[in-house]
C-alpha cells in the first residue's frame, strides 16, 4: 500500500518540477546583482543530496530501513503534507512573479513582496518545500528520507542567510521591520 502513496508522491513531485521549470524561463527581470559561486555551490550541492536521499531508495547502510510502519495514515499524510507544501510553493512563485530567481539575486526594479504567503514566513517557497519534504518522507517511512529533509533544512538554511542579506542591503530598515513582524520558514516560531 506504501509504494503506491510513494509513486503518487513521486508524481506530483514531477508535475511541480515541470512547472517549476516552465516557471523559470518566463516573466523574468533582468539581474542586478547575483551571489557568488561559491555561495551557490554550498547550498546547490546539499540540494542535489537532499533529493537523492529524498526520493531514491537507499539499501546501503541500513538507509532503506523503516522508522515508520507501512500504514494508509502515514501514506495519507505524507501525501497531503507533499501536495500541499508544492502548492504553497507555487502560491509563492506566481506573487513573488518576475522577482524570482533560482539564485539569490536582486532583480532590477526588485520590489519587496510582503502579500499572500509572505504576510505568514519570509522564505514560503522554503518553507513549502520543506513541508513537502517532511510528507515525502512520512509517506516513505524510511530513513534516507529523514536524511533527505535534514539536507534540505541545511541547504536552505544557508541560502536564506545569503538572501536575507541581500534583502537587507536593498530594502534597509524596511526589510528589517518585516523580519521583526514575519518569521523565516515556521509561522509564528521560527
């Protein structure tokens, strides 16, 4: 019964990331300034590690060894906790609109967005794909999949460090009071 919320989930993973991409080639702004390689290699190599470890069965290492039983309630929770964190995310890209990037940049005519899911958390795309991760891996019920959320946790950790430093180099004391009043990933904690 696992297997087929796994594929399920696994689907709707690839539905997001054609989306995702499509997303990617339009209604951008040009960029002014971009973070640097390194930086980007940091959080872009524990990302590739955080979907390998997330989605790909593991046998090595006692990796592929459950930590949740093979139930239809983890398998239903991990599903409604997968689907929902990819469609909190495209909430956040279609109002974030031409001021995304993949990167960490800031665009030309960079306009601070504070509406929809950014009124809940500073970084919901983060936040949704976490929540995504998190469902993956109760539906997975197998460690290489904690392993996978704890990667992904780690690599966006040390991206949003680089943006909100960018954010707070462009928008001053604005971006400042919206840290104060908006936390970063967890709604109302963190």
């Amino acid at each position: 019964m696992l297997i087929q919320y796994s594929s399920v989930i696994l689907n709707v993973w690839a539905l997001w990331w054609a989306y995702w991409l499509i997303m990617a080639a339009v209604n951008r702004k040009p960029t002014l300034r971009r973070e640097s390689q390194a930086s980007y290699l940091s959080w872009r190599l524990l990302t590739v590690a955080a979907w390998i470890f997330l989605l790909c069965p593991w046998s090595l290492a006692g990796l592929g060894t459950r930590w949740l039983p093979a139930t239809d309630f983890w398998g239903r929770l991990g599903l409604g906790l997968a689907a929902g964190g990819l469609l909190y995310t495209v909430w956040a890209r279609v109002v974030l609109g031409s001021n995304w990037s993949s990167t960490v940049t800031v665009k030309d005519r960079h306009q601070l967005i504070v509406a929809g899911p950014y009124r809940f958390t500073r970084h919901p795309i983060y936040t949704g794909l976490i929540t995504a991760a998190v469902g993956t891996a109760l539906a997975s019920g197998e460690v290489h999949a904690v392993f996978g959320v704890g990667f992904l946790v780690w690599a966006f950790e040390l991206k949003l460090r680089v943006e909100e430093r960018f954010m707070r180099d462009q928008f001053g004391k604005v971006y400042v009071d919206y840290c104060a009043t908006v936390k970063r990933l967890v709604p109302f904690i963190y």
